[in-house]
C-alpha cells in the first residue's frame, strides 16, 4: 500500500456493523470518550484488501483509497464478494488537532448481507437516513435528527486507531449504529497484552492485539446479554511504530453476521490470479 509524503497506512475506513474507532490514548490509564487528536496526518494513497470467512477461504476483494484536500479527507472502501455482493463505505474527515467526521454513507447488498441497507450520516446537520426493507420486504426509510457526538467513529475507524499512542489500558469511542433503529453505542477498546507474529516476505513482524467491545448502554444494554443480544467481541491486531498502522480484523460488518476477517492484500503476478486465487 502506497502513501504520498507519508508512510504506508492501512485502510483507513472500514464498517464494522460494528462499522467499528477509538479515542486518544493519553496517558496510561482508563479514559473517558475524547476527540481523537492527529498525531500522523492523513495523505493519499490506495491499498489492497481480502475478506476471508472463518475457516480461511477468500470471499471478497477490495480496495482502499484516500484523497486529501487542504484539511478534509476523503476515504472510501469497498469489497467486491464472489456471490456477487458489495459493500461499500464512504467517509469525510476532517484533520486539525483532532479527526471529526463529517459526512458518512454505506451500501451494503447482495446475497451475503440477508438485510441490504444503505446508510448516510451528515454530522454537521446532526442528520441520519436509513433506507432497509422491512419483514414484508417493503421499502423502509427512517430519517432522524440526533445529536452526533464530537468523536464519532463510523468509516474512520482504522484512521483512529493508527494515532492511538501504546500503553492505555483501555479507551472508548461512539459509534452509529442502525438495527433495529439509528442509536450511538460506545465501543470500549482493550489491549490484550499479547503480540502475535506475522510476515512479510522473510521479514518478521509482531501486531499487538487489542479487543472491541460494543456497549449498547441504558436498559437496553443490561437486557441484551440476557436475550442473546449482545454484539460478539471484534479484534484487530496494530503493527507499532510511527505511523502505527492496522495489520488486521476480525470481526462482523452486521449485526447477526459471520464474524470475518479483513487483512491486508498484495498483487499476485501469476496466471491463475484471476480464477479463484486464494
């Protein structure tokens, strides 16, 4: 993956239904839900990426990519499935001391999401449109007016967690999310404290793991694990140094989802690429 004026970087945006982002990391201890501050500025770039389903298999491949403007990013990803499915997920930023996102849409269709849904967020009108079907198959459409916290994460996810700084034990950040209705969650984020290798080429490279945890928060939030509610845990492995930089994921892009995993792609120059290349 290829950066101007910067170092590589991963993909900067990705949806966990967890979409899934996280606060700054400041000092080592628990924080409360901050404005994530800019300690490596975005630039352009464009990168590769797999989507495998649990027992290894590839079933999407994707790309992602990064434009700049004065202050405000442009990052958009999207994976193309073998069943024909695709997602698609695009986010503006903006980049001072902190990241704030300002606008937000996700197409998600095909036969490997069962509830298709296209979502847009529009932070500075604290604006957000659902467009789904409802049992009948239906057109459903909900548009709300909500008050969008500062911190946002969804699309900017893998931006966030590249200027998190090592050592927190634990930090949090909102996120939209939009089954059965629009409603922010926090999602805390916990370094395990264990690092696990990877390669590239001959050269080898350990990734610190950390764990996503969805709060659903109120009632609803102590019932949830009660009624079998409650969201999966997500991981995602960072590879340290300046930037810091997303080698992994694992973890849902909807709810009742397979748990999938994202990992970073490189060409393959070989024949056989094109027929089904695992």
């Amino acid at each position: 993956m290829s950066q101007k004026n910067y170092p590589p970087a991963a993909s900067r945006s990705f949806a966990l239904y967890a979409g899934l982002a996280i606060v700054s990391l400041l000092a080592p201890s628990i924080l409360l839900s901050d404005d994530v501050l800019v300690r490596h500025r975005q630039g352009a770039l464009r990168g590769f990426l797999v989507l495998r389903s649990p027992d290894g298999a590839m079933i999407a491949n994707g790309d992602s990519s990064q434009v700049v403007r004065g202050g405000r990013v442009t990052s958009k990803t999207q994976f193309h499935f073998k069943d024909g499915s695709t997602y698609e997920e695009t986010a503006i930023f903006f980049q001072s001391k902190s990241f704030r996102l300002q606008n937000y849409h996700l197409i998600e269709r095909g036969p490997s999401f069962p509830n298709p849904v296209e979502v847009f967020i529009d932070c500075l009108r604290d604006q957000v449109e659902v467009r789904s079907h409802d049992d009948k198959g239906h057109d459903k459409v909900i548009k709300q007016h909500m008050d969008l916290p500062t911190d946002l994460g969804n699309g900017i996810l893998f931006t966030l967690f590249e200027n998190l700084r090592p050592g927190t034990s634990k930090s949090t950040v909102s996120l939209l999310v939009t089954t059965p209705k629009p409603r922010i969650v926090r999602v805390n984020v916990t370094p395990t404290g264990t690092r696990d290798p990877f390669w590239i080429g001959y050269s080898k490279y350990d990734a610190a793991h950390y764990v996503l945890k969805i709060d659903i928060g109120g009632i609803a939030g102590k019932v949830a694990p009660l009624v079998g509610k409650q969201p999966p845990d997500s991981d995602v492995w960072i590879l340290d140094g300046t930037p810091r930089l997303v080698v992994k994921f694992e973890g849902q892009l909807f709810e009742g989802g397979p748990v999938w995993q994202m990992e970073l792609a490189a060409p393959t120059w070989t024949s056989s690429a094109g027929s089904g290349h695992q």
